[in-house]
C-alpha cells in the first residue's frame, strides 16, 4: 500500500461515503480511496440475508422515503424500488394500537367509529396549547394532549434515549405525524419503498460504477492508511469529536443492541390468528412497545420487503448507552449537546482539507435521503472550486 496517491481519502462506505465516491469519480474523472473500519459497505443502512434465508436490516429498520425527486432519481440509477406503504403498530395496555395516531387509533380510544371532524374537536380540547413547542413534550401535548402523549411517547423516548422528552429537540418527537383521517402510514414523504434487491445491491451498484477509479478498503480504519497514501482532499463521515480527538469534550450518542430471533414455518402456526398472514410471527412490520419491555421495538422486515420465503426473523431493539466497543448509532438533539457539537463545527469549518458530511460527521438526526442531499450538495460544491484538474494528487 506504500506510496498510494489519490485525489480523495473517503472515510466510511455508506450513504455519505458512496455518493460522494460516484459523484467525484464518474463526474470528474477523481480517484477516490474509499475505507471503512467495518467488514461491509454501506454503513448503518446495509442489509444481508441471515443464515435462515431472511433478508434483514442488521443495523435497525432503515425505510426508504423521500419527497426529493433529485434524490429518488439519483438513487434510482443504481436500484428499481419496492414501493411499501410501512404500517406499524403500538402495543400497549394489552393491545395492539395503529401508530402514528390517526383516526382508527382515535376509535379504538373511543370505543365506538367517528368522524375526522370529531378527531379533530377532541384534540383540540385536549391539546395544551404552547406557542411555540422547543421540546418533544411540547411538541406532542401541544397536539394531542397529555393522555395521547403518555400512554405513546412518554415512555418509549424515556427508554430510547434515557431522558425526558422536555430535554430533547421538538424534532426527535416531532418527526412522528398525528392525522385526524385514516392515512395509518409510520412515514409523511411522498416517495416510500425500498430498493428493490436490498440496500446492499443498490451499494455494490454505486461502487461499481466508480470501476477503477476507486479502491476499497475494508476493516481498516482510516488512520491506519494515512502514513501510507496522499491525497488531496479528505471526505469524513465518521464522528465529528473522534477525528478532533475529543479536543471540545465527547458528544454525546445513543447506541442500541440488536437480538435477532428465527422462526421456521412450523413455529409460526400458533401465531397465525395473531398474525393474520401466513409466515409471519407479527402483525406488522414493526411493533412499538412505549410501556412494556426494555427493548423499544420488534421488526420483522418480511412485511416490508415482500420476501417469499417460508421462515421469518424478528429484531429486537434494545437502547443502550454509548461507550467503549459500541456504535454511535443517533446523535442527541438536545440544546446541551447543541452546544458542544457548535464547537466542533466550528474546527470543522476551518479544516482546510477535509469535508465533513452525513449523520455523524455533522451530528444530524438525518434520514438516508437527506445524507443522500448533503452528499450531493458537497459534490457540487467541489467540483465548482476552481484550480484543481482530477488526478494532480497532491
Ligand atoms: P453511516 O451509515 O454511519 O456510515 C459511516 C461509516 O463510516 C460507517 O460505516 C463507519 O464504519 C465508517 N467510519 C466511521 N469512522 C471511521 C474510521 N475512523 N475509519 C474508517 N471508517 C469509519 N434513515 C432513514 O432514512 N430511514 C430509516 O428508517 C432509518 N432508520 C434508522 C434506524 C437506525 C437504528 C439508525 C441508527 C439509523 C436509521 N436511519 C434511517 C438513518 C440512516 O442510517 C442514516 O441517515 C445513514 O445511514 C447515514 O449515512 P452516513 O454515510 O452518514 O453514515
Ligand atoms: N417515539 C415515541 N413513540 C413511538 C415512536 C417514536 O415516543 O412509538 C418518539 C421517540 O422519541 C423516538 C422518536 O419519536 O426516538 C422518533 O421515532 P422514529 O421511529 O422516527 O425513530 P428512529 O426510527 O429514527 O429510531
């Protein structure tokens, strides 16, 4: 590896990192050395197929969804998509409830049908109202009111992030959509699916439209590499405070465990009633469990990925704290945290040869599309700098 020399050291192979490796590469004729410390591409959104033949999202539910155009055309060059409507459940009080709260949850509150109309009346009786919600209390009672928020929010966010709603962003709780009509879809955007083949296939794609331009590097951390290459530009997606060497204090990330189950046909008869499918062990893709249990939620990605297979697997999801040997999987969104990660952007920005892009490079609760927009955004900031031919190197 001596001696290697490219126009851009890519740190980490996921969305950030294989965006901008194909963007530089078919666009501007760079060479790019893309490395990741993990085994595999594709960062938090890889997908495999386990060893009973189910195709699953290792890294936690990871659904496709975007109003974007640009970025569903972008993606769209290297996948065919699945379209999937993603319908959830929430357990609690011993029973199933339809999550995001909708006109159907409101019945089932109720006991009895109703109308969007008196959906509506009701929660604005039982709505505090708060100019404007700073926090993920806020921002739900100020819609549905406390008794919603409780028996849904309270303490599934309690138990994902080990802090009270009132001292996170309005965003964490605010991602969640309340409808007063019968729409029971988890997500909001117009463009929902799944590429088509898995994520994995849609990653393979992108490298291999890179073709020689671009080197791989697996398992390695980056810092290993950089005695041994030069390169003109550094693209980093891993976590802004490790590459400062925590110089402005750690940022502070939420980590998970994640328990997979397998189940063979014969093991799954029993649930059926449960069910309601053949070969499937729940009733959704995805169960939330706000007030049972330590693990937050089970998903069973069959549902979503329309796998005709006989066997099914099932992910428990267990919050974790972060620390030595675990995955930054969220950053925090809290004025605390705000505060720190304001430090380091500042460093950020004056790296003169380093760009700083995706979730954790730049502390964003970003979803895959959005990563997918920043990534792009870079790009065409690059490529209009002027002076620089593709492969001068250093
Ligand atoms: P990552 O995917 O984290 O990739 C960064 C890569 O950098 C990693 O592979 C890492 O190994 C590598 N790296 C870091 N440091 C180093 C180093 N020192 N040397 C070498 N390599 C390094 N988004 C959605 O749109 N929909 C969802 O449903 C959804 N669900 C999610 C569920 C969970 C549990 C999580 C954690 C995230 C979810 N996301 C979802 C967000 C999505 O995962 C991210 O938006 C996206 O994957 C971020 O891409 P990225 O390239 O910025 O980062
Ligand atoms: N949330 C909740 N109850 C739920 C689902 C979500 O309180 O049943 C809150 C919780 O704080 C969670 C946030 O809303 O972290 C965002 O949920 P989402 O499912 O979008 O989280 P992600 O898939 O990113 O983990």
């Amino acid at each position: 590896m001596m001696g290697w020399t490219f126009d851009y050291l890519i740190v980490g192979a996921g969305f950030s990192g294989l965006t901008l490796a194909e963007r530089l590469t078919t666009q501007r004729g760079a060479t790019c050395l893309l490395v990741d410390r993990r085994r595999h591409i594709g960062g938090n959104a890889h997908d495999r197929y386990d060893d009973h033949g189910v195709l699953i999202h290792p890294y936690g539910p990871h659904y496709f969804r975007t109003n974007s155009p640009r970025i569903r055309e972008y993606l769209s060059q290297f996948t065919e998509w699945h379209p999937v409507g993603y319908r959830i459940l929430a357990w609690t009080d011993g029973s199933y409830w339809p999550f995001p709260i909708n006109l159907n949850t409101f019945e089932q509150l109720i006991g009895r049908p109703s109308t969007p109309a008196e959906m509506a009346a009701a929660l604005d009786a039982w709505r505090e109202p708060v100019a404007n919600p700073s926090n993920s209390e806020a921002v739900i009672v100020s819609q549905v009111g406390r008794r919603l928020y409780e028996k849904f929010f309270e303490g599934y966010t309690l138990k994902q992030w080990r802090r009270h709603p009132r001292d996170l962003d309005a965003s964490v709780c605010g991602r969640i959509p309340v409808r007063t009509n019968r729409d029971d879809r988890y997500l909001a955007e117009e463009f929902q699916a799944l590429p088509a083949a898995g994520y994995t296939r849609m990653f393979e794609r992108m490298l291999a439209a890179c073709g020689d331009c671009a080197k791989l590097l697996l398992n390695t951390d980056y810092r290993e590499v950089l005695p041994h290459v030069s390169f003109r530009r550094m693209i980093y997606s891993g976590p802004v405070d490790e590459y400062f060497d925590y110089a402005e204090g750690r940022l502070p990330y939420r980590s998970l465990r994640f328990e997979a189950e397998s189940f063979a046909p014969e093991a799954l008869v029993s649930r059926e009633p449960v069910a309601g499918k053949k070969g499937f062990w729940q009733p959704a893709v995805q169960v939330n469990f706000p007030n049972d249990h330590e693990f937050t939620r089970i998903v069973e990605l069959k549902h979503a990925t329309g796998q005709l297979c006989e066997n099914t697997t099932i992910v428990r999801e267990y919050p974790e704290d972060f620390g030595p040997g675990r995955e930054a999987y969220y950053p925090i969104p809290a004025p605390d945290s705000a505060a720190i990660y304001a430090r380091y952007k500042a460093r950020a920005e004056a790296e003169p040869r380093t760009s700083f892009v995706g979730r954790l490079a730049t502390y964003r609760y970003y979803n895959m599309d959005q990563v997918v927009g920043m990534a792009l955004a870079e790009f065409e900031r690059l490529a209009a700098a002027p002076g620089w031919q593709p492969g001068q190197g250093l």
